[in-house]
C-alpha cells in the first residue's frame, strides 16, 4: 500500500491550552483520504483503500500523517462499506418476517414503470427472496389498536426454522407497527433470546413511519448490510483500542450528521452514504464563508462523482432514497443529503460495446488493480490513463511522487482495448474518454441545479475529491457555471468535511389528519414522545442536555397530494389551534418549489419529524479554512503540452505548484495547477487567482 502523507498543512490560531486532536477518515472505492487537527495544525494523508480489510487503510492513513493514536481525543469516520454491500449483493443470508397476508408486499413494490420507454427495464429484485420471507398471525390497524393478537408459538417454531436455514439476520416488518410497536417489539425479544449472535431488526427502530413498501425497504437493508457492517466497525474499534486510542469514535451519517459507533453498528442504513455528504457538509462551510448563496458541490473520487445543491451553506435533504438508481434500487426511507451520483471516476473503466460505441464506466478498476498506469497488471483503460496520456496529470508527481505513474502501461492498455479497435489514434481516444466522462457528470450537475429551477449562471461550483479539480472547469463550461472555486486540500476535502459535521439524529412518527381538525392532546402526545426519544439518544451518545438543540417539523401537503413538505414547527399548538403561520410558510414553499400554490385548499399533515443535533464542541477546521494562506517556498514552474480540445494540436502549458503559490497570485489559462494529492486544469481564456485563505477561484470563460 502505498500513500502520501502532509503533517504540516497549515497553523492554527488557537492557543495551545484549547486544542483538540481530532481526524476525520474516510474510506473510498479507491483511496482512504485523513484530515487532522493535531496539535494545533492540519495533517493530511492519502493511501490506497484495501478492499479485503479497511481497517489497513485507517491504520496506513494514520502513520502517513504521523498521528499517535493515544493522543487523539476523537476519530470521525465514513465508509462506503455499506453502500457497496448493496450494490455487490454481498450481505448476509437475511429472513424477513412480516404480517400473515402481507408477504409479497416487498417483492410486489410500487406499480410505477419510471423509465417508460426502456424495454429492458426491470423491477428492483428484492434484497430477501420470497422463500426466505416469513409471515406470522398478528394485526394492528393503522390506529394502533390490535386487531389480531401475536402468535407467540408461531415465533417459537419459526426459531427453529431460521437455523435450519442458517439464516444470520432477520429484518421484522409488520403491518402498521409504526403505530404500535408491541408485536414487533415482542418477536424481536424472542428471536435475541433464542440466538443472541442473530442480527435482528425491528422497523419501527429504524423508521417510525407510514408506506409499508419502503419501510420494509429501509428495515430489510439494514438487516441485509448489518452483519458485514457491524463486524467491520467491530474490527475498526477493536484495531484502535489495542492502538490505545482513548477518544471517541463517531461514524458519518448519511444526513450529514454524525452518530455514535454502537448506534452505527445497530442502524447500518443510516451510513448507506456517509462518505460522500462529509464534502458537501464541507462545501456548505466554505460556501457560507465565501458568501456564496447557491453553491454546487462536486465530488469527483476514483470510482464515483457527486453532485448536490447547496443554499446559503446548508445542502438540501430528502426524506428518502434510492440505492443503485431511481428504476431498479432499493429505496430507503430515511433523511439523506440529496446527492446526485454515477460512475464516472478516475479509476472509471472505458469499452467499446459490439456496436463501436465508446462507454466510460458505470464499472471500475478500483484499488486493485486500480488503472494501468499504476503498474499492477490491469489491462483497462480508465479515465486517470486517458488524463496521463493527454498531459493533464504528472505521473512523477502524482501523490507527492510517492506513486510513480507508468505512462507505457497506460498508453499500451488504450491502443489494444480502445484505439486498435476504433482505428483512433491513442491520444484521440485518450480525448474521448474525457470527454464522455465530463458530459456524464454534467449529467449529475445539471440534476441538482437545471432540474431543481436553479439557474447554473447563477451557481458557483466547489470542485473537490482527488479527480473533482481536474474535470470541473469542462463541466462547468459546459453548463455555463461562472465560478469554480477549489478549497484547500481537495483531494482529501470529505475528510475534512467530517470534522465539522454536527451530531445528528432524526425521529419521525405518523400524525394523519386535516390541520385545524387534530386532537390537541394526540398530538402533545406524539410530541412528547419525540422528544423523549431524542433525548435517551442523546443520553446514549454522550451529548449533554444543554448541548442538544430539538427542531420539531410537521410534512404537510394539500389534501389529495401524495407527497409532503416539512415546515418547522416551533409549537406542538399550531397543529391543534390556529395553523394560519404554518400555511403560509407552507404556501410560500410550495409556490417557491413547483411554481404555484393553493391557499384556499385544506391541509392534512401526515408525519411529524424531530431533528435533534449537537453542534460540535470546536471549530478548528472550520477556522482553518479562512485562515490567512501561507505559502512554501517558491517553487519554479515547469511547461509541457496538454491536450484541451483537439489530440493533434497540443497546448504549450504552464504547470504551477499550488503550496508556492502566494495569496493574489493569479494564473491565466491555459495551465495545470499541481499539489500533492490533486490536480486543477485550468482552460485556454480561464483565470485562477488564489484567495487570501489559500482558496483557488476560477472566473470561467463564458
């Protein structure tokens, strides 16, 4: 494994005696990146992520960056561990246990064909097949109010059942159970007590809330992906504690926030994409400092790249998502930072279909063997080869020149894959796979802003991961975004994001009824029981009482919508008495989103929501990225060809070091800036000036 460590990124401002010595790391499909505040400065590392053990890349990672483990006091952490487990199918062997009557209810889904036109479209195919699905005599009506007692021997026998079929997890989903818990929360103490090592998963501990399709869904993901996960957050503390790590180990969420190992290690779905929100919680920041009202966060790494609309330093968040694409995934109702994202990476693999057709990705040569060039045997051209052969990347420098690049290797693998093929020559195929590449992530960008009624003229775009500065100026030429900004240390930029990621925990239960017509002491109660619930979480985690800040929000819609808004709701009263505040915040977001609004129809709610969070305890990142920049010693520049446009006509370019260069220094196109874990293209007409923090801002050619 090889990487590249930076212990000295930058000072810090605050005085020693306040210091805290956190990392964040997050583990890719290609890299494991760190970011660190350790002993009153940034350090950083990059390696290569070892599919076959993580917990390699975390340890690597930390000697790189020369943290000592006892003198951490807090590891943050994201994985696409439990992601990838469902894109691959490789989680356990998963029962499912639902109401007598109701067992196709996973496998039949929703009735909606969203790809219309598509003649190969296929329906998700469950995560548990029919056969491993078992029903069990109970019923409660969506009241709450049992209807048919549990059969208790029917649990009982069906114990004996699940061992024979070596089943090692079990997701429970009965019917109605967001109401009434009891049933689920009685087959569950049965099945633990049978077989303690069974992981076992109750809906109504992973999502209070109505649609039985996806709740389902969300229940038997996590049962799917928890067995893998929990033993390899199991093997990550186990590796840290025998480092004689004291501090607290906290694990990215999904919506943005952060949660507690243990509670990660019970509720696996909740980190489905804990590596990718960490940039985009970082982008917020540095969106907010640079007073940037619309921002668009771009994440480009070696398998994937992201996108997501950020407004006034906040990323937007949906109350559901789809693994593995909107037609044919697994949807999870659970709050996610609405990310757009497909496989377009550096390690992004290109192929000629039977047609001539030239196609870059969804697949990936990954870690290992990773692209050509990186001289472990693989015979795939992927875009990182195309970005060699074109000039755009220094194969002496890449990863501080701790990874020499093998140009040969890479210009072999395009001529015999792409070039021989297309009777192209090795650099015009090397300029097509870029190309196809970038249009295919202005795909993702135009997804969050064009598609949502945001005006990318009116956008600036955050450029980050280790291949995200190196192909956002095309896409932003391509859709007309002015400005990209590239923040200080991008390669390693989600890493960074987590250590300013607050806790977070999100609650939710089903109130249906037509505002102004609820029973004011039905829904005290469900209020109450919300925050009851937040708080024995927040007690579980640590998080003290005067820490913790409690959001209530009702979803509202007209009555004969099918789906909600949530608007905050400051008082449990609004619901039961005079609502008039809340239709109009409701009116003026639903004119804000679809264009139009309603105010003389009545309103229903259908959930209530708490969003408890603990902001953390210090701002050192957040700090260091308005830090004043202090540059390196100068470092003379260098000039090669790079290949923009056209393969036959390269382009006399300068190539600049980042760490050297001083704050107003301004950089015309065309250019390469270079540093040690990413590179910044800059086009022909474009202009790069370094901030006063350190921060790279583009003005785009128009």
């Amino acid at each position: 494994m090889r990487g590249v460590g930076n212990d000295n990124v930058g000072p810090h401002i605050l005085p020693r005696s306040v210091l805290m010595n956190i990392v964040g790391v997050d583990i890719g499909g290609t890299f494991t990146d760190l970011v660190g505040c350790v002993d009153g400065r940034i350090v950083t590392s990059k390696c290569s992520t070892v599919p076959a053990d993580p917990t390699r890349g975390v340890a690597e990672s930390l000697a790189l960056a020369r943290c000592e483990m006892p003198a951490l006091s807090e590891l943050l952490h994201g994985s696409t561990i439990a992601i990838n487990t469902v894109l691959e199918r490789k989680g356990a062997r998963t029962a499912l246990i639902t109401t007598r009557g109701f067992r196709d209810t996973y496998a039949i889904g929703r009735g909606n064909r969203i790809e219309a036109f598509n003649l190969f479209f296929h329906r998700p195919q469950p995560l548990i097949p029919r056969e491993l699905t078992f029903e069990i005599a109970e019923r409660i009506n969506a009241k709450g109010e049992v209807l048919t007692p549990l059969d208790e021997a029917g649990v009982h026998t069906l114990v004996a059942t699940l061992a024979a079929q070596k089943i090692e997890a079990v997701a429970v989903c009965f019917l109605h159970s967001y109401a009434n818990a009891a049933h689920e929360r009685r087959v569950g103490e049965i099945l633990r007590a049978a077989n303690p090592k069974l992981f076992v998963t109750l809906s109504h501990e992973i999502v209070r809330e109505y649609r039985e399709y996806e709740r389902t869904s969300t229940t038997a993901l996590n049962a799917f992906v928890g067995p893998r996960v929990q033993a390899y957050l199991g093997r990550l503390e186990t590796h840290l504690r025998a480092g004689k790590f004291p501090g607290k180990i906290s694990i990215m969420r999904s919506n943005g926030g952060v949660m507690s190992i243990a509670l990660a290690q019970d509720q696996p779905v909740s980190m489905m994409e804990s590596g990718p929100v960490a940039g985009i919680i970082g982008a917020g920041r540095l969106a907010k400092l640079l007073g940037i009202e619309r921002a668009i966060g771009f994440d480009m790494g070696g398998t994937t790249a992201k996108a997501s609309l950020i407004t006034n330093g906040v990323p937007a968040i949906e109350e559901g998502y789809v693994i593995g694409g909107e037609a044919s995934g697994q949807p999870m109702q659970l709050p996610v930072v609405d990310i757009v994202e497909i496989g377009a990476g550096g390690g992004s693999i290109a192929w000629v279909d039977a047609t001539g057709g030239l196609h870059v990705g969804p697949k990936s040569a990954g870690a290992d063997p990773g692209p050509a060039c990186y001289g472990k045997g693989s015979e795939d051209p992927v875009v990182t080869d195309a970005n060699l052969v074109l000039g755009r990347v220094n194969g002496e420098r890449f990863l501080n020149g701790a990874m020499r690049l093998d140009r040969a290797a890479a210009e072999r693998a395009l001529q015999e894959k792409l070039a021989g093929p297309l009777r192209l020559s090795v650099k015009e195929a090397a300029l097509g796979i870029v190309q196809i590449a970038d249009s295919a992530m202005s795909l993702a960008v135009r997804a969050v802003s064009v598609k949502k009624g945001v005006d990318p003229r009116q956008t600036a775009m955050i450029a980050f991961g280790g291949a995200g500065p190196l192909h956002a100026v095309a896409i932003a030429r391509e859709i007309f975004v002015p400005k990209v900004i590239v923040p200080k240390v991008p390669g390693t930029f989600s890493a960074l994001g987590m250590l300013m990621a607050s806790w977070r925990q999100d609650f939710v239960r089903t109130l249906y009824g037509l505002l102004g017509a609820l029973d004011a002491k039905v829904v005290e109660a469900v209020f109450a029981e919300l925050a009851e619930a937040g708080k024995a979480q927040a007690a579980r985690d640590g998080i003290r009482p005067e820490q913790a800040d409690f959001a209530f929000l009702a979803d509202l819609r007209y009555v004969g919508q099918e789906h909600t808004i949530a608007i905050p709701v400051r008082d449990a009263k609004l619901l039961s008495g005079d609502f008039s505040s809340l239709r109009a915040l409701f009116d003026a977001e639903h004119d804000q989103r679809y264009g139009q609004a309603a105010p003389d129809e009545r309103l229903e709610i259908v959930n209530v929501r708490l969003v408890v969070t603990a902001a953390r305890p210090d701002t050192l990142a957040e700090q260091w990225l308005s830090e004043a920049w202090q540059p390196e010693a100068p470092v003379a520049d260098q000039w090669r060809d790079v290949i923009f446009t056209d393969a036959a006509k390269p382009v006399r370019t300068r190539i600049a070091w980042r760490p050297s260069l001083a704050a107003g220094a301004r950089i015309e196109g065309p250019a390469v800036i270079e540093e040690p874990n990413a590179t910044t293209l800059i086009h022909p007409g474009d202009v790069a000036t370094v901030s006063a923090a350190g921060h790279l801002i583009i003005d785009v050619k128009s």
